[in-house]
C-alpha cells in the first residue's frame, strides 16, 4: 500500500515538472508594447525589439530663468523639497540648493577636497549625493572620478563645507588618450544610482550612440566595462530614474535640438533590452539641455545652460506609464 502511494505521488510530481516546462516552452519573446509598430500581441515576453513611431512633445519652462551663479549648470536632482545643481568645467568645487519658484540659490555646499575638473551631472540615493567629475571633452582625461558625499553632512539651512569620498575609474574599451577633441566616444555626461551602482552612460561624439557601464559606490580605483550600446542618434548629458525605479530618462541634444528618451520595462542586468522611445521636443533650437531629474512619479525637470539664443532655465516634460508602455503629453 506504501508503495502505491508512493508510485501515485512520484507520478503526479512529474506531471506538475512537465506541466511547468510546458509553460516556459510556450513563453514567446516579442515587442509587448502595444502602442509599438511592431506590437505581437502574442508574445508574452519582452525581448526589448519594440520600435515607435517619430514622437515629437512641447517642454514648457518651469523657471523661466536661474540665478546668474549656476548659468553653466550641468547636472541636477531633487531633494529637500529643493532643486540641487552645480557647474561645469572651470566651475568652484560647489553645489547649490535653487528654490523652485524663481531658481534662486538659497544653499551653498563646497567640497573641500574636489576640484571641478569638469563636473557633468549629479545624482543621489538615501544617504548620499554623487558628483561625476567624468567631461571629457578632448578625450585624453586619466583622472575621472565621482565625488561621493553624505546627506548627513548637509545642514537644513546654511552655506557648508563638507569633504567627499572619491571613487576613481577609468574605460577598459578605451585603448587610447591620445586627444581628439569632439572626435571620439569616452566623454560622458549622464549618470544615476542603480541598486548598488552607478550607471553611467556615454556622451558619443563620434558615433552619436550611447554606452553605459556600471560603477560600483563604494570608494576605490575601477576599470568599468562597457555593458550594452543604444543607438540614440544624438548626444547623452543627463540621466536620472523614476522613484519607483521602472524608469529611466535620458536628455541630449542633436544640433542644439533636444531630446528625451524613456527606458522602460527593462531587467536589472541589461538596461538597453527594455523599451526604449525617443521623443523630440519640439520649438528648443539652441536650447542645451544638461540635466534631468523626476519632479514626481510622471513629471521630468530638465535643466539648460545658457547659450547665445536662450537665458539658463528648467523645463518640465509630463508623462505616463500604465500597462508597460509609455505616453508622452503633446
């Protein structure tokens, strides 16, 4: 009788293995995303192949002009209820708390123990803000880094000086320093805090794609990997990731006009395999986009430099995601 029992049990266990594999056999890899052009309403798995029509959007200002101290901003990120920017190269060592009614500097933090080499964009997790000191405009830098800096260490209120960790690294693909000034693909301009990396993701002059590698946060000397190329037909200076952390946004310019993308729907270990949709906006010639950072769950502030047709502002880009596709506003 035991063995009865047995044998049923060992028969039923099967039956449950092969009714699983079956299962897995019938996932079908596809474009999920049913506003893509190539939308299969069969597949069942997103293999990242989605392709969209041109999309094209308005970005409304949302501070029509910035305090003349951050006129090169080139990075930002929300906190405190505050914008937080910096600029870029040639710029002090410092990042400024902007208000975000009039842009107007109502902090000062210096790094004591950081030059500003080139400073290109800022992000941050709970407990720390991460500077990237990693322009590299000609192409010969040896001493990018990332100037990483506590929280904790920044008052309420009140100009401070604090001292930072440096995380240092340079492009195991990059075999050589040789200069070649907006000729080549190892500057970079964009980066966010993943989980417990730093993604940073290239700003190609040559090619007008974008790499992105992963940097670990701790302090320390690395060698980074490329992990994937995206063909985003353009240059990459900002970048920052949904609250929720299902998103990831991407500003760049093209000829001085900009563009967004939006990443979505993607896996922790391959970034560029998720949904990936290019929106040009639409009435910004010679605007520089430099910054970007989420506002709330489905609105974008995007920070710009001035230049010789626009004054340094913030933008704001609204959009929506449901059902694993997004939409942006017109």
């Amino acid at each position: 009788m035991n063995l009865l029992r047995y044998c049923a049990s060992a028969v039923v266990g099967l039956t449950l293995v092969f009714s699983g594999l079956g299962r897995l056999h019938a996932q079908q890899a596809g474009c999920t995303d049913p506003q893509a052009l190539n939308y299969n309403a069969a597949a069942t798995v997103n293999d990242g192949s989605c392709s969209y029509p041109y999309t094209a959007a308005s970005l409304p200002v949302f501070i029509y002009r910035l305090s003349t101290k951050v006129h090169e901003n080139s990075g930002l990120i929300y906190w405190r209820n505050s914008l937080w920017t910096h600029n870029d190269s040639g710029g002090e060592a410092k990042i400024y708390r902007l208000d975000t009614l009039k842009g107007r500097v109502g902090q000062t933090i210096e790094i004591s123990n950081a030059k500003n080499v080139d400073w290109e964009d800022i992000a941050q997790d709970n407990d720390y803000i991460y500077i990237g000191d990693m322009g590299n405009n000609v192409g010969n830098r040896t001493n990018l880094c990332i100037y990483k800096i506590p929280k904790s260490a920044i008052p309420e209120h009140g100009d401070a000086v604090v001292m930072a960790e440096i995380i240092h690294f340079s492009y195991a693909d990059q075999m050589s320093k040789k200069p070649a000034i907006y000729k080549h693909n190892f500057d970079c301009e964009a980066m966010l805090v993943y989980e417990d990396n730093l993604l940073l993701f290239s700003k190609n002059w040559n090619d007008l794609k974008s790499r992105v590698y992963q940097l670990p946060k701790t302090p320390g000397n690395y060698v980074v990997e490329p992990l994937n190329t995206l063909d985003v037909d353009g240059l990459i200076t900002g970048a920052d990731l949904s609250p929720d952390g299902k998103t990831i946004a991407l500003c760049g310019y093209k000829d001085y006009e900009p563009f967004l993308f939006l990443i979505y729907d993607f896996v922790p270990d391959d970034i560029f395999a998720g949904n990936k949709r290019r929106i040009a906006i639409n009435g910004k010639f010679g605007v520089q986009t430099e910054g970007i950072t989420f506002f709330s769950s489905n609105r974008l502030l995007i920070s710009a430099e001035k230049t010789a047709v626009a004054p340094a502002r913030i933008y704001y880009f609204y959009h929506e995601i449901y059902s694993g596709h997004a939409v942006a506003n017109p």
